[in-house]
C-alpha cells in the first residue's frame, strides 16, 4: 500500500517507488518480496483491478476516495481476483485493519462493503466469507 500511495502521490513510477521503501525502510525479505509480488501484480493488471474499483463504488468516483482507502483497495482486489492461496475473508479483514491504521474511522465499513461486492461478484471466492 505504500509503494501504491508513493507512486500516486508523488507521481513516480510504481517499480521505482517499491525500491525506495526497500532502500529506506526495514522488513523481513518475506515481507518484502510478498510486497514486491503484490506491486508487480497490480502494476500488471492495473486497468481491471481499476474497473472492479470504479464498478463497486458505485456512488464514489475513484477521485473522490482518499489516496490511502484507493490504493488498500487496490491491493485487496488484487488479493481477491488473483491470489488464489488468499481466503477472501483474509483479503477483506486485513485491508479494513489497514484502513483502522492508516485512515478514517468510516473507512472500514467504506472498504469492506466495496470488497463484499467485489467477493460476491467473483464466482469462485462469492461464497467463502
């Protein structure tokens, strides 16, 4: 989620933005290449991960969302759509204990109703919770 908000808030590219927290912040290298994998994975798959965003929120245009709750969406629905080995209950509780974390208090009901969406209207995770 940071390299997310980095490369978004500050306009740099995406890669370049994972290798900054990398040279300047400490983790575990699982940590850090879980991150990587993420990173690597929506860069790739941006323009979906986007229209599954832009189509779950419905009265929320992707502008209007804070930079924080867009982009722990964006690694959620990632998680979601393409990371088998994730239960979708997985995906949804950490991204709304990010959301307690990083930002407002109306963000977890935010995010989670977004993810149910998301989770339901995927068929193979619609009915694990």
């Amino acid at each position: 989620m940071q390299a997310l908000f980095q490369s978004e808030f500050a306009g740099i590219p995406l890669m370049e933005a994972m290798q900054h927290l990398r040279d300047h912040f400490e983790a575990s290298r699982k940590a850090f290449d879980y991150a990587q994998e993420l990173v690597e994975g929506i860069a790739a798959n941006w323009d979906e991960i986007n229209e599954h965003l832009r189509h779950h929120s419905r009265n929320w245009r992707m502008d209007r969302m804070s930079l924080v709750d867009r982009n722990i969406l964006r690694v959620a629905i990632f998680e979601l759509c393409y990371k088998d080995n994730v239960p979708a209950s997985v995906a949804i509780n950490e991204a709304i204990e990010v959301a307690k974390r990083y930002s407002t208090d109306e963000a977890g009901p935010f995010i989670n109703g977004i993810l149910d969406g998301v989770r339901l209207a995927l068929p193979d995770k619609g009915a694990s919770a």
